[in-house]
C-alpha cells in the first residue's frame, strides 16, 4: 500500500493487507488501464472514480493532448484577463455552447472554480441562496464570501423545500442542487422544485459534474434532457470526459458577468492548449460514437438487474452505485471480500457533505465487460 507502514504487508493475503489498512491514510492507486488498477503491487479489476465513459486512456483523445502540447506547450500560465487567450480555449468554449445547445459557455480551470465564479457572478444579484444540504461543498462553502445568506433544505426533501422557500422574501433568489449526487446517484425532484418556484422571481443553478456526458441525449446532461430554459449549468471535463477543467453552460448575459466580475475566473491560469484539445476530443466522441453512452447504459441496467435485491441508493439511469451505512449491509466486509477477489470497490469514510456516514461506492463504465460486472455481483451479493 505505497506508504503505509506495515513492514510484512506483501506477505499478508488481501484480507488481512486491508484489515490493517489505515483508511485515513489514502491508498495509492496506480491506474493501468481505464478499468484496472495497481495496489501494493496486485492488479485489480477498477470500479472506483468517475470515468464512466472508459476515455481515460482511448487513443483519440490521448493523441490529441499530444498534439496539443507540441503545438502549444502547457499554455500561457496566466490568467486570460491579464495576459489574453488562446484560441484552443476560445474554440472549446464556442464548442461546448453548440453541444450542449446554448447561448455561451466559459471553461475554467476545474469544476470548483465554475461554481464559484457563478457566486462571484450573481454577487448583489442572489441575496439568499436555498440549497439542497448535501450540495456541492463549493456552494456549501463559498455563499458567504459573496455575501449572500445560505438557507439550506433537507436532503431531497421537496416537502422541507417549499417550508424554508416560503420563509424567503420575494427577490434576489438563488436556488442550487447538484444535477446528480456524487456519491448516492440520486437527482433532485427539479419538476417539484420548479412548480413550487411558479410565481418568484429566483435563478437556478445545477451542478451537473456527473450527468454531463452521461444523462440526456448525447450525454448532454439532465437540464437538455428536461428541456429546461434559463438555467445556469456548472459542469466538469474530469468526469464522465475523464479530462480536465470546468465548464459554465448560460446565457451570454451570465456569462459576460462572470468574465466581468469573478475573481476565480480572472485570478486562475487558463486551462492548457493541450488540456482544451483533449476536452474537445471527448465531446467530438460523444457526438460521433453513440456506442459510448449506449454501452454505459446497458452496463448500468446489467449492474442493476444483478444487484436488485440489494437497498441501493440513487437514480436507476445513473451508472453509481452505493450502499449506505445504514443499508443493513456489512460494507467492510464487502469491501474487503472484493479485495480479496482482485476487485477495488472504494469503501468512503466521512466525505464532505456526508458527515459521519461510511458508503461503498462504485461505478459502472462503458468499457466493463459483462463477465466483469457479473464477478463483481456475485461477490457483493453473497448473504
């Protein structure tokens, strides 16, 4: 396990390497290929992290990162405002907007830094913020520097939602929810959310890190999907696209203010030529390949199907699994058992949002081969 100090662990069976394993110590995952890891020198079959569309080593996008660096290095290394831009940015942004079917877009340098140039954005714009509590912690977190007041609703709880709604004066309204729940696939009951917004005058924020390039036809997310109008979309490149960068999906208002107005985006170096090549790779393959999400998705009802008996949290079209704490369910023992039988399932100890709560959390992916997810079923399912 890299660091960890057990002086006779390669000689322990995988059961007792990760019986002694301090989990507050991160294990050290060498990736091998988009579905296999390395651990302490074992090789495992993969079905942790977020690359749901296996294209974290396919050969077009690797390629055009490579073409990228020799063209353009690793980029300015400084803030678009300041310095300028390039044009790789400039055309994955104009991209992305023509994909994703809106107005504008802005690529940040990560997901986080998307969220919190919308803060900044709509700072004197939203005085109050009403949010789902197990939100992204970038909203969580970042409210109060934009000095806004943060009003938090039980966990998909639409009931909770229209009670702490109704304590809210009439303007300045913000209203947040990830797109889809990183760790318990859920999604948020948007229809109800927006029937009870009937009336105010209020902006609607999705984080869709983990149903952009997933949800939707061609994967462009939950909001296309819906046909929502008027929504401000965060999204990431490092999920689903398994790049690099965030996104911002609005109008050319909202996204003229962030350029305008957002510290995170004017003081952060601009994504790298090379990084923008590979991010516009990936949505060239979603647009071009519909074997991608059309292998994911019958991965995801295969998984789904095998494990049906089991209290899974979340959404049946996500490619997320999760057994909660409070699932009846041994999940050390399951994690440890799949170790045991060369598979990583990451057992997730007190994530940010989550308080105290330990989750066994999976994905399925794209490149998964049946045989694969039928070995990992029959050992979670074991009694």
């Amino acid at each position: 396990m890299g660091n960890v100090p057990i002086g006779v662990h390669r000689r322990l069976s995988a059961v007792a390497l990760f019986a002694c394993y301090d989990f507050s110590i991160l294990p050290i995952v060498h990736q091998l290929t988009s579905t296999t890891c390395e651990i302490d020198g074992r090789v495992l079959a993969f079905f942790g992290g977020t690359n749901y569309l296996s294209l974290s080593y396919h050969p077009a996008i690797i390629d055009a990162v490579k073409k990228g660096i020799d063209a353009g290095g690793l980029g300015l290394g400084a803030s678009r405002k300041t310095t300028g831009t390039s044009p790789a940015i400039v055309a994955l942004e104009e991209q992305v907007a023509r994909f994703a079917q809106v107005e504008e877009a802005v690529v940040t340098g990560s997901g986080m830094a998307a969220n919190i140039a919308v803060i900044e954005a709509l700072a004197g714009i939203v005085s109050t913020w009403l949010i789902d509590e197990r939100s992204h912690p970038t909203f969580q977190n970042f409210v109060p520097v934009g000095g806004a007041r943060l009003v938090r609703y039980r966990h998909l709880d639409s009931n909770d939602f229209q009670r702490q709604l109704a304590k809210i004066p009439g303007g300045g309204l913000g209203v947040f929810t990830d797109g889809v729940f990183p760790l318990t696939a859920e999604t948020p009951r948007i229809g109800r959310m927006l029937a009870e917004l009937q009336g105010r005058d209020y902006t609607l924020v999705i984080d869709e890190a983990h149903s952009f390039g997933v949800l939707g036809p061609c994967g462009r997310g939950l909001v296309n999907e819906m046909g929502l109008q008027n929504v401000i979309v965060t999204a990431t490149f490092g999920k689903a696209l398994s790049c690099s960068g965030g996104l911002i999906l609005g109008s050319r208002e909202i996204c003229g203010r962030i350029r305008d107005v957002s510290a995170a985006y004017a003081g952060s170096s601009a994504l790298a030529p090379a990084l923008c090549a590979g991010a516009s790779a990936a949505i060239r393959l979603l647009e071009e390949d519909t074997r991608l999400l059309k292998r994911l998705r019958e991965n995801t009802r295969l998984m789904r199907d095998h494990l049906r008996k089991l209290p899974l949290l979340g959404d049946d079209a996500v490619p997320i699994f999760c057994l909660g704490d409070d699932s009846g369910v041994d999940l050390e023992k399951i994690h440890n058992r799949c170790l045991e039988e060369g598979l990583y399932v990451p057992l997730i100890d007190a994530y940010p949002g989550m308080g105290q709560r330990k989750l066994l959390r999976w994905i399925v992916q794209a490149d998964h081969t049946p045989e694969e997810i039928s070995r990992l079923c029959a050992v979670i399912n074991i009694d």
